[in-house]
C-alpha cells in the first residue's frame, strides 16, 4: 500500500501548488479516507470523475461515473460541474472537450494514448479521401479530434452497423481506423462498397481465435461475450455459424452492453474478450457469475498510466488540461453529434 498526501486546502485558482503535492497524507490508496479525500477535493474543485471501464480497479471504484467512452462523454456534457476529471486515454478526454467546450478537462496524464488511435492520423485520412473522392467517412470513436475533424460521421462499436446502413447503398465508404470492426460491419451489411483502413489496437488484436476456441472447448458451460474490436471476433462469427458453440452462447458487444447484459445475465461462466479491466466492472453488476478474461495479459499499458497518485495529482495541481483548437473542435463536433444522432449510440470501447 502506498501512502498519498492530502492537501488541508484547496485554492481553486492555483494551477502547480506544489505545497498541496500528494506526499504526507497517512491514507492509504483505495481506503475510505482516501476516497472521501479524493471527494473533497472534486467537491472543492467543482469536479466530476469518470473512470473508463478499463481502468485499474482503484479508480473505477471512486469515480463518479464509470463507463464506456461515449456514456462518459455524453456524461461530461450535462455535467453540472465545471471541471471534468477524464480517467481514462487521451482521445476520450479530447471527445469530451468536443462536447463541452466550456469546460475544463483534465486528464490524470497526457500522455495516456492509444495505439489504435494512432494508427490513422489526419495527413493520412486526408490522402486516403483525396484517393477515393464522393467517399463517405465513417470513424470509430478512437481517434484523435484531428482525424474526428476529416471524418464525416464518427461511430461507435454498438453503432457501427447502423451508421454505415445509414450511408446510401451506392456510396462507397472509407472505414477506419480498426480493422476488425470494419470487417464486422462489412461482414454484417454484406457490402463490397467499403474500404477498411488496416489499424488496429495492440490489446484487442492479441486476443486472438485460437484462444477463443480453446477456452469455448474448455468450458463448455460458459458464454462468450466479445468485443467486436477484438482479432478473435471473425472467429466467433466462424465458432457460432460452424454450430462449433452454439450461436446463442456468443454475444458481440461493446463495453457499455456487456455491463447490461450481465446485470440480465442467468448464466453462471462468461468468458470475456476484450481488455482485463472490464472484469472489475462485470463483477461489479453480476457478483453471482464467474467470468473470465480469454487472455489475462491483455491488459492496456496506457489506460493503467492513470494511478491514484497521478489523480490525485490532478485534482491538487489542476493537470493535465486537454486542449482542442476551437476550429478543429468545430468540425470535429459534426462527426460526433452524427454518431450519437443515429442508432443506439449506447456504448464506444
Ligand atoms: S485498449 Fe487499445 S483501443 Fe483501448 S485505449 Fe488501449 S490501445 Fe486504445
């Protein structure tokens, strides 16, 4: 257990109070002191938490709200608070600032990012439309305000499909940056009009078919919740129309579904492709079922960047402020508002 400061007062104006540094407090991490701290400090700061389901467990547990990326936006734009604490990676702290312009959004460290969001950076979507004019382009939430700004109408996992069925069947579309999802939705809509870029996030690709299908024969008993983001979703599809698992134990959803359906859930096994800490938040909503990561080293180095320390840095020194150019936030807020106008947007990663 690590120790944490507790600064005796807060000034709200100071922005590098280095005196209020964590360093004294005799609260150790995840106690009730150091929650109720991490409270009082929000409190004086006039800020809200949100915690994204695949944070370390620490910070799901005393953040406000804890979610998918676009629940915790959509949540950053009512917030009645005027600072926003983002506990989760870069581009969703960005999205929220998108959102909530008027607002200030923090982000425990900056440099929390994403692998899947670089892999498609705007200079190349740019040279990617220039190559394919009248193209429509549909992004995943993933991706930087930049490549959100090129992008006409962004998605999410749980609405990929339907944006894309959106676009008029002779419109040929550019879809990126994640390679599986792309698949999926080509695979789904049956359409041969759709050009996917080739990125991919490093955790969701090395959870792969073959372990999917060993732990499917290992555990007969147990449903299979999937990201569709993840390298093994092809091979689930394959699983469920090979009568291999039956079709009804294989569910594709995003982060945000997962959570609903295992509060619904009667099953009693549930093996879970995506990234560990979403177990933290099954549990959480289905304490009666066991569930199992597929792989349990696919883990995101960058959403686990985010410690207590470093939030309670945050809340002490006002760090790090997310910044997005007015005009890129101009264009860039379009592409997400057509997101969430279509479908159900209920859940990003
Ligand atoms: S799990 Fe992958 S997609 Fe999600 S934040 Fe980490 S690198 Fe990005």
């Amino acid at each position: 257990m690590s120790a944490l400061s507790a600064p005796s007062t807060i000034n709200a104006n100071a922005t590098a109070p280095f005196a209020m540094a964590p360093s004294t407090s005799k609260a150790s991490i995840g106690s009730p002191e150091w929650a109720a701290r991490i409270h009082s400090l929000a409190k004086e700061r006039d800020a809200v938490i949100l915690a994204h389901n695949y944070q370390l467990p620490v910070i799901q547990d005393v953040g406000h709200h804890v979610g998918d990326s676009l629940a915790l936006s959509r949540i950053a734009a009512t917030a009645a608070e005027s600072t926003i604490i983002f506990c989760g990676v870069h581009f969703m702290a960005e999205t929220a600032k998108i959102l909530s312009p008027e607002k200030r959004v923090l982000i425990p460290d900056a440099n929390a990012g994403c692998s899947l969001a670089d892999s498609l950076t705007a200079d190349q979507l740019r040279a990617w439309k220039a190559e394919n004019p009248g193209a429509v382009v549909v992004s995943y939430v993933n991706t930087t305000a930049a490549v959100k700004a090129e992008t006409d109408i962004c998605c999410t996992s749980s609405n990929a499909v339907e944006v894309v069925a959106s676009i008029p069947a002779d419109t040929p579309v550019l879809f990126g940056p994640d390679q599986f999802l792309g698949a999926h939705v080509r695979r789904v809509l049956k359409r041969d009009n759709i050009k996917v870029w080739g990125g991919e996030c490093h955790v969701h690709a090395g959870i792969n078919g073959a372990q999917l299908s060993a732990q499917a024969a290992a555990n007969p008993d147990a449903d299979l919740y999937i990201h569709p983001e993840c390298g093994c979703a092809t091979s689930a599809l394959y699983l469920a129309t090979s009568g291999a698992v039956p079709a009804d134990r294989i569910k594709i959803l995003s982060t945000g579904e997962m959570v609903t359906a295992a509060a619904a859930s009667k099953s009693r096994k549930v093996l879970v492709a995506t990234e560990v800490g979403m177990i933290h938040q099954l549990k959480r909503a289905a304490p009666g079922i066991d569930f199992r990561a597929v792989n349990d080293r696919a883990s995101c180095g960058y959403m686990k960047m985010i410690t207590a320390d470093k939030l309670m840095a945050s809340l002490v020194e006002l760090r790090d402020e997310v910044h997005v150019a007015p005009e890129i936030a101009d264009r860039a807020r379009g592409a997400v508002q057509r997101m969430i106008a279509i479908g159900s947007a209920g859940g990003g990663e």
